[in-house]
C-alpha cells in the first residue's frame, strides 16, 4: 500500500465502504454516494443538506454514470473528457493521483494547477462579463445618486419645496420611488423571468428599465410624472440587484467567486462616486442642471445593453433546461481548457439531480413559504436579513440620498455641498477596494462586528459638529466625520450584506432567497427615503445622525447574536454552521464569547480560554485556544470529522 494512496481502477482511495448505495424508504430519495449512517432523506429533510453528490461513488458506478450522461444529453464526442472531469469532480485535490486510461496528462494537470496558482488568468470571454457584471452595479450607483444633487432644485420646480406634511411626503416618495418599485414588484420578479428567459435575458430586460424611464425623469414636469418614471426604473433595479451576483457567480471558477460576488458593492460604489462627480460637473448649466443630475444615469445602461448580447449565458441555466450541448458551447468560453468545462459540467449535472429531487412537487410561493419553515433555511433567513436591514439602519443611504441637502443645511452653498457630496462618493468607492483581502481573511462577521461601533461614534460626531458656529471649521469637520463613516462602512457593512446572503442559502432556496433578501435591502430604503426629510425636519441634521447612530449600536447587537461567521466555509460545514439554534448561537455569545473577549482584550489576560461552540461529530472537539484575534470570530471554526487538530478551512 503506497503513502498517498491513488484513485485506482477499483475504486476511489478510502471509500471502499460505498461500494453500494443504500436504499431508501419506498417513496423517497437519498442522497447519492451518502453511506447508510449518514444518508439524508431529501424530503424531508429538515435542515436542507446537500453533500458532494459524487462522493463515494465506486469508480467503475461512476463512469457508468458518465457513459449514460453523455449519451442522454448528446455529448458523446466527449466522453473521454467526461470521464476523466468525473474523477477530477469527485475529489479535487488529488487529480494528479489519477491512474489507468482516465489519467491526466500534463496540459490538463497545467490548466488545473494554473485555476489555484494563478487564478486571474482567465479566458477573454471571461472577463468580459465580469466587466459587464461591474457596469450592471455602476448603473445600480449612479441611479441611487440621481436625485441626491436634484433635490436642492426640483421640489421648489415641482412645487413640493415647503414644509408642509404634504411637501415633505411627497419629496420623500419621488426619493423612494425605485426602492419601491424594487421591493414590492422588480425583486420578487427575478425568480421566474429568470426561469423564462435565463441570465442574459434578464439582465437585458432589467437595462431598459434603467435607460428609458431615466431619460423620461430628465423631461418630467410634474412630481407624479417623476414619482411614475423611478417606479419602472426600480423595476429594474430590483430584478438586476437580484440577478447579476448570480449570474457571476455561475458563470466563475471557484477561486474567485467570493471576490466577483463582493465586486457588486464595489462597483455600486464607484456609480455613485459618478453620480456625485457627474452632478458636480453640470452643477453651472443654469435651470437645466437639474435635469442633467435626474437624466444622467441612462449613460452606463447603453454599455450594458450591448455588452450582454456578447457574453455567455450561464452553462447552469442552459443545464436546468436541459440544453446540455449549449451548456458546453457557453462553457468552453468560460474556462481555459476542455478537462475544466467537463469537471464542472458533470459536478454542476449531478448537484442539478440533487436539486431537482429537494424541488419535487414544490413551486414558487412554497419555496418562499420553506425560507421560514425549514429550520436550517431559517436561520439563514434570518442572519441574511439582518444583515441586509442593516446596511439601511447605518445609515449610509441617507448619505447617499441627501448629503447634498445635508451639507447644504449644514451652512455650505450649492456648490461646496455638490463638492461635498462628491468627496464623499470618492471615499466610498476608494475604501471598497480592501475589502477583497479582509472580505476572506478577517471574516464577514468580524468586519461587520468591528466596524459598526466605529459608524456609530463618527456619525454621532458628523451630526454634534453641525451645533458649531457657521464657519470653516464646522464645515470641514462635518465632511471629515462623513467621510470617516464612509471609510468604515466601505470596507465592512458596504461588500458583506449581497456576498452573505449569496452564500448563507442552501442551493434549492438561493434564487428566492436573494430574491427576499434584496427585497429586504430595498423596502427599507425606501422606508428611510420616504422618512427622513420628516426627521431631518423635525429634530435638524443632529438629532437626524444621532437617531442613525443609535441605529448602528441596535444593528451591532442584532448582528452579534443572529449572524454566524461563514468566512471559508464549505457548504457542508455552512450546513452544519446553521443547523445550530439560534436560541444556543446567542446563548453561547452571551455566556461564552462575550466574557472570554473582555478577559482577553479589557483585562489583556493571555491565558483566557475559549471553548467553541461548533464539532463536527461526536466527541471530535475544537481545541480550546488561550487567545484569539477577535470577539467576531469565535464560535466560527469547526473540527474535521477525522478527529485532526487542524481547523477546517475550506474553500
């Protein structure tokens, strides 16, 4: 017996025990390549598991399996691909231990090697999307910031620039109208104009919901005409938000699927950044100028329109369709080499089996009843929504929708507030760029724990800063303490809300899931948009940022209880993250990590100890550490099964 041992003609190395599979109950289905100890009956399956769905399969079953594949969805010219894909797909680490006719030869054990040693190296086709994927958010920015410079001049136009309870509704409606539009018909469409018309489709629908109602807003004359033209452009914002980290996500290799996924906040960031310099820019163009600022936003949506007709669809779409031989033309230019395309096709196929089984007799609206029912779906509801309101409740959009009208009442004119408001969209997108190191390092939650209290003083202080006497120097502290709160926001609340909830879902609820959370993240801005004037009115920009502040120290402690770290995480051990109650997560933060994290960081007590919270089997326990990084991460890691030392840190 070698060392290291070989994946073997007989079957694959140390799985000998499957060399059959269990049979489930009449009636029900198990999981595929699961031994009988730990098979999961998949209708009713309360935690909503799925494993690798090729693991432990016998080799001589699975290439049965490939041959059957290829000739039921036409692809029998390449088998021989398939077959050595197949065995790549059932164990990943150990493609060059592979022997016998499927063995790799050099150029493919090259193009594998390259997918972790130099995971930028992508196909032209590749990037392309990727760069589309990155104008679709930008039209996502620059549409939140159209309104943001216009509101110092449209309300006296449309006659709704008092201070009546009237005025102010109506302001606050026209500002909220494409969060609306978003929240109650664009997200909840994305699931089944995805099903009709696939990625591509999508996305291009969504394009002209952002061109033509926008460039209708720049000729509107009265305030409901203007309130009409946003409701149809958050119809496409809503379908788009949902849409285009998905299709990313399909359409990358793993290696680099968290950092396109987070790249969405990214670049919404640097649309907004236009707007504000956009709006600065046209702010001397007399009584049009305002118009200019609402009219602007369609320029990055004529981009995404022609852009998207070149780019691939998504493989997964066209596999769900059953339209296997397209799957593998939009594939091929997805990856560098043909052993990819067959690894992730048959891997995609067989996970696909698996989904339609959790999927059976089930439609729409019960998969959105299930985020709320299944426990483990739950759970993963409920931290995703957390962290989504939160992003409304820092109060970052009441920058980025009135910090014009802000720093204008904070006694700058137009002009310096227009130059303000800029300077604010600059740090935002700037302070993103960290984010693709910390997103995966420090950890989703860790981010979120750390930077929230730093949002909560420098928004308190932008907001005490405003009781100075007119001057320079409350000018200029209150745009330092804005621009602080943006550079803690960028790196932290800004990425992490669309990359968590991406993740936290299991594969049969991910569509609906993101669906609701978007829906989520919208509805509440439109909450904020249509409230604020009422709060910046009543108790002035102080009591506005002091209210926001006590917001951030409420969403701080809704994150330290309902939101577990997902940081390089698998998907089995997400499962097994989220199948712990709630009830015990905050139990454990309370009783646990709390105290362990003032004895070790207050008290500065080196040999403080933490007990985890998670084990991956029975009697296979974390070790105990005497110090850690962070309050954010404890309770994060698990133990392999095996019974190693070592912390999981899979990809």
């Amino acid at each position: 017996m070698p060392d290291s041992p070989t994946i073997s003609d007989t079957g694959t190395a140390g799985i000998e025990k499957f060399s059959s599979e269990p049979n489930a109950a009449s009636g029900h289905h198990i999981e595929k390549g699961v031994s009988v100890d730990e098979h999961v009956d998949l209708n009713a399956n309360l935690e909503a598991r799925i494993r690798n769905p090729l693991e432990g399969i016998p080799r001589d079953q699975l290439m049965q399996r490939v041959e059957t594949f290829c000739e039921e969805k036409g692809l029998t010219q390449h088998v021989e691909l398939f077959r050595k894909g197949a065995l790549v797909a059932q164990n990943p680490d150990e493609y060059d231990r592979i022997i016998g006719t499927e063995a790799l030869n050099e150029d493919e054990k090259k193009a594998l090697r390259d997918e972790v040693e130099h995971k930028w190296r992508l196909p032209a086709k590749l990037f392309l999307t990727i760069a589309t994927c990155s104008i679709g958010a930008a039209v996502q920015g620059w549409d939140q910031t159209g309104t943001n410079g216009a509101n110092i001049f449209f309300p006296d136009i449309y006659g709704i620039g008092g201070t009546s309870t009237r005025d102010k509704l109506i302001l606050g409606l026209v500002n909220a109208g494409p969060y609306i539009g978003s929240a109650f018909i664009g997200c909840w469409l994305s699931d089944p104009i995805n099903n009709l018309w696939g990625r591509r489709g999508v996305i291009f629908f969504s394009a002209h919901f952002c061109l033509w109602p926008v460039i209708g807003s720049a000729f509107c004359h009265t305030w409901w005409e203007q309130l009409i033209c946003r409701l149809f452009m958050g119809v496409g914002m809503g379908v788009k938000a949902s849409t285009v980290p998905i299709y990313a996500a399909e359409n990358s290799p793993a290696s680099i699927r968290g950092a396109l996924v987070m790249s969405w906040q990214m670049w919404t960031a640097f649309g907004i950044m236009l707007g504000t310099a956009f709006n600065l820019a046209v702010w001397n163009a007399g009584a049009i100028n305002w118009r200019l600022m609402l009219g602007a936003p369609f320029i990055p949506a004529v981009p995404l329109l022609a852009l998207i007709y070149f780019c691939p669809e998504s493989p997964r779409w066209y596999m769900k369709k059953n339209r296997y031989g397209k799957a593998w033309d939009a594939m091929i230019r997805l990856r560098n080499h043909p052993i990819q395309v067959a690894r992730d096709m048959f891997y995609i196929h067989s996970q696909l089996e698996l989904e339609d089984q959790l999927l059976k007799n089930t439609w729409y609206i019960q998969r959105m009843a299930e985020l709320f029912t299944i426990p483990r779906v739950r759970r993963a509801t409920l931290a995703a929504f957390t962290v989504m309101i939160a992003q409304q409740m820092c109060g970052i959009n009441i920058i980025a929708f009135y910090s014009t009208t802000i720093f204008k009442d904070a006694g700058q004119d137009d002009f310096q507030a227009l130059l303000a408001s800029f300077g604010f969209g600059l740090v935002n997108w700037l302070f993103s760029f960290p984010a693709f190191w910390t997103i995966d390092t420090f950890g989703r939650r860790s981010l979120l724990l750390f930077t929230f209290p730093q949002m909560t003083w420098t928004l308190l202080a932008a907001g005490l800063c405003t009781l100075m006497d007119q001057g320079t120097a409350r000018t200029a502290l209150v745009a330092l303490f804005v621009y602080l709160f943006a550079a803690f926001y960028s790196p932290g609340e800004g990425p992490v809300p669309f990359t968590y909830s991406a993740e936290v879902f299991p594969l049969s609820h991910r569509e609906v899931g993101m669906g609701f959370s978007v829906a989520t993240c919208l509805f509440w801005a439109a909450v904020l948009g249509m409230t604020f004037p009422f709060l910046l009115e009543s108790t002035g920009t102080v009591g506005a940022f002091g209210c926001y502040a006590g917001f951030n120290a409420v969403a701080m402690i809704m994150i330290f209880f309902w939101v577990p770290e997902t940081k390089q995480k698998t998907l089995e051990e997400l499962d097994y993250v989220f199948a712990v109650p709630t009830r015990k997560f905050a139990s454990y933060q309370l009783k646990h990590a709390l105290p362990w994290w003032f004895k070790r960081w207050v008290l500065w007590k080196r040999d403080a100890v933490l007990e985890p919270l998670y084990t991956m089997d029975e009697g296979q326990v974390q070790k105990p550490r005497p110090q850690g990084d962070r309050l954010s991460e404890t309770g994060g890691d698990v133990k392999k099964a095996t019974g190693e030392d070592e912390v999981v840190r899979g990809v």
